[in-house]
C-alpha cells in the first residue's frame, strides 16, 4: 500500500487572499493583545483587529503554537489513517514554531519530519504548495522535503515598511538596524537572508522604495514562470496598484494571476499599518 503523506504548515504561510492549496494542514500562531491571546484567525486576531490594537496603542506580538497544539494536530492526522506527516514552517530564527513541532514530533505514533524554510509568510506556503505537489506525485517524504526546500531557497521576498519600530519590538530586526529607518527619514527596503530580516536597501522617499521594490521584483527569479504574492497591511489602494504594474512587466511569465491581499494578523503584528511585501517563487 502507498504511503499518506500529510503536509503541515502554520499560519504565517498563508497567502494575503487567506489561500492554501486543499489537503495542507494549518495550525494558527498566537497572536497576542495586550495580555490576551488568541489563534490566528479568529475574529479577534484579525488584521482589523491587528490594526486597531495598534492605533490604541495597545502591545501586539505573536507567540508560537504550543508543543501540545502541533502533537493534537499530528494526532489527528494520524487518526485520518496518515502514515507520516511532512510539517513545513517559517525560520526558526524568527519564532519556536519548528522547536514546537519538534518536540510534538516525539509524542506521536507515526514518523514527522520538519523543515525549516529559513523564510517567513507566502514564501513558507510556496514550499508547503510544493510538496503537496510532490507528494501527490507519488514522491517520498524525502523527496517532498527537498523539493520544498528548493522552491523555498529559489524564492524572494521584498518588503517595505513605514516604520521599523514594531520589527525592533517583536524583536525580528535588530536596534542597529531599526536606527537606520529613523536617520534621516530613510525608508529602507527589507529582505530575508539566512532565516533573519536584514535591511537591503535603503530609499530616501517611500515614493522610491516602492519603484525599487517593483525593479527588484521583476528580476527576483530571472528564469522561467514565476507565480507572485503582494501582501499588505491597511494599504490596499498601493498593493492594487503594484500588483497590476508587476502583472503588466512580467506578462507571460505569470504562471497564474497575481495573488493580493491584507496580510494575516501574525504577520501583521510585526510589520504595522503601510506595510507592502513583494513574494516571487518559481512556478510549479
């Protein structure tokens, strides 16, 4: 008998329209109000929520599904007659989701493996796409693993924030770096490299920042169909507007439509009101 494969992934994965590909299994961060928590998701961990909680000044962070929440999960999927699970998720550099799905790995009856993407948000939903794909395909849960891990590598992520302040609270950028978004009134471009945020490029003026974000994305996968996510947060009209002027450069090289949207609260939580992001993955 074939092998069942279950992929696992959480919600920071999740694409700005809310989207994952029928038969990946989600489990929601915590996001965290003040001192209340609640699951990614919920109506009171909503963006809307998310941004109102920001312009009372309330404190808005996330925290990590518990160890016992990812062994439930895992439980299940076992009981639905899965054989071995394949959980995928964001940097263990920027949160305890994969030490979480670690330690629920043990107290389960049938193998997991966890893969650490080393990215954040679309990027860690492409690679789940990817190996749901796999799978599918008839692939081991080795092979899944790896083809993941590929389209995780192969993928750029390109982000604009208004301000730095809330990445340098959730403590997801360094001070030295949150320094360089208030000098001047720089605007700095923000990237992923080795699991971590890091400032790539720095704007004078959000006008340019945006252009050079869409220069960037462009050139992002230089090969081949690409399928792109613009994510945002309370900046709809801007991401609209970008994701038209990158369908128009990138024409037929879009695999499918470009993939627009509010970001998710977990995300959310981190980046603040303005925040535009560009994802560009290889097509599958």
């Amino acid at each position: 008998m074939a092998s069942s494969i279950a992929v696992v992934t959480d919600s920071t994965a999740l694409l700005p329209t809310g989207e994952m590909p029928a038969g990946v299994t989600v489990v929601p961060l915590q996001v965290v109000i003040d001192e209340e928590c609640f699951a990614e998701g919920d109506e009171e961990a909503s963006p809307s929520a998310v941004l109102a909680a920001f312009a009372a000044k309330r404190k808005v962070s996330t925290s990590r599904p518990s160890p016992a929440t990812m062994r439930d999960v895992y439980a299940r999927l076992a009981a639905e007659g899965h054989d071995q699970i394949l959980s995928i998720h964001l940097s263990a550099e920027l949160s305890g989701t994969l030490e979480s799905a670690q330690l629920a790995a043990r107290e389960v009856s049938i193998p997991v493996t966890t893969l650490d993407t080393r990215a954040v948000g679309p990027s860690v939903g492409f690679a789940a796409a990817a190996a749901l794909q796999a799978v599918r395909g008839g692939a081991s849960i080795e092979e899944a693993a790896r083809i993941a891990k590929a389209r995780a590598e192969a993928t750029r992520t390109l982000m604009y924030v208004d301000s730095l302040e809330p990445l340098r609270r959730g403590g997801r950028i360094g001070t030295a770096a949150a320094l360089v978004g208030s000098a001047l009134a720089v605007k700095p471009l923000l990237t992923f490299e080795d699991g971590r945020v890091v400032v790539m490029e720095k704007v004078r003026t959000s006008q340019r920042a945006l252009a050079r974000m869409e220069e960037l994305a462009l050139v992002a996968v230089p090969e081949g169909q690409v399928e792109v996510a613009v994510g945002h947060l309370a900046a709809a009209e801007r991401a609209e507007r970008l994701a038209e002027s990158l369908t128009a450069g990138l024409g037929e090289r879009l695999a499918v439509p470009v993939h627009v949207g509010e970001v998710g609260a977990g995300l959310g939580a981190h980046v603040g009101p303005g925040m535009l992001s560009v994802v560009v993955a290889p097509a599958l």
